[in-house]
C-alpha cells in the first residue's frame, strides 16, 4: 500500500505553490537537485517528504511552510499568509 501524506491538503498546495510559481516537475526537481519523478510521488501521496524537505520546497516556491501544511491563506504575493 502507498504512503500518504499525513497532512491533508498538502499534496494540493505543494503543486499549487510550484504551478504559482510556473514551474514544471522538472524545472522544480533541476533547482531542489532532486529527481522529476519524486516530486510527482510527492504530489500524488505516494511518498512523504521530511520536514527539510518541506521546508526546502517552501522556499522555492516563496510560500511559509505554516502555509504548505494548512495554516492560512496564501496572499497574491506568494508569500505571505493571513490568519
């Protein structure tokens, strides 16, 4: 049986951050120096990134990782939240 993400809404905002962001799989994966496919696992709940990882993807994508694992709302300007 897969891995799922244990957060819900996770998967959904990880690949909304990086669409915002207008960047591919790939072009996310060249960055992070990580591989393409992972992040798809990532993004389809068959694997579970660490908490670095997360954090590494916040970045990227110029969203709090308070944001990614479900706490408020993303602003038009990525990266800000609100309450």
């Amino acid at each position: 049986m897969p891995k799922t993400l244990p957060i819900p809404g996770l998967i959904r905002r990880l690949a909304q951050a990086r669409e915002r962001r207008g960047l591919t799989q790939r072009a996310a994966a060249r960055i992070l120096e990580c591989h393409h496919t992972w992040i798809g696992q990532i993004e389809r709940g068959e694997s579970v990134p660490t908490t670095a990882w997360l954090a590494r993807f916040a970045g990227l994508y110029l969203v709090s990782l308070d944001w990614l694992v479900g706490g408020g709302e993303l602003s038009m300007d990525y990266g800000t939240v609100s309450p």
